[in-house]
C-alpha cells in the first residue's frame, strides 16, 4: 500500500461513534487505515442506521476524517464531535 497515492478515499464501515468509525473485520479495518494514510481527502459514507454504533475495532479517529456523507443529520452529540474534529458532514 505504500507505494499508492490517492487525491480521494472513500468507503463506509459498521459504525460511527463520537469515538471514531468502527468496524468488525480486522483486516478491512487495517486496508480502510492503510489507503486513508495516503490520502489527501478521506471521506466515510454510512447510513443513519450505523450511528452510535461501536464495533470491534476502530478503524480511525473523527479527526482523521475529511468528509462524512451520511442520509440522515447526525445525533447532536454526533454532530458536534464532528464539528469538532473539522469534518464536512454531506446528508445526501
């Protein structure tokens, strides 16, 4: 993966918590980091249904995040630590 740049990274994951993003798969987890490192914007894409919602492992912290596109506003406390960590927040 070192060798590899990209100008955008995007993909989703299980959950979003004021934590960071979380997923159950190890090795996706290890992936979705690696390629996110070599990124200029790292962009998560999730559904309301993953909000609040910590699994296994955290994939990364909100502060290493760009841009989140989600289809319902964030929980307000959701909202703020993104706010917080410089997130753009797109509901589509």
């Amino acid at each position: 993966m070192a060798r590899f740049h990209a100008n955008v990274a995007f993909t989703s994951a299980g959950g979003i918590t004021e934590g960071g993003v979380t997923d159950v798969d190890s090795n996706a987890c290890w992936i979705k980091r690696s390629m996110f490192q070599r990124a200029e914007r790292r962009l998560f894409m999730m559904d309301n249904a993953k909000f609040n919602v910590r699994l296994l492992e955290i994939v990364m912290p909100l502060t290493d995040l760009t841009d989140l596109v989600v289809d319902k506003p964030l929980p307000a406390k959701l909202a703020e630590a993104a706010k917080a960590a410089g997130i753009t927040t797109v509901v589509a």
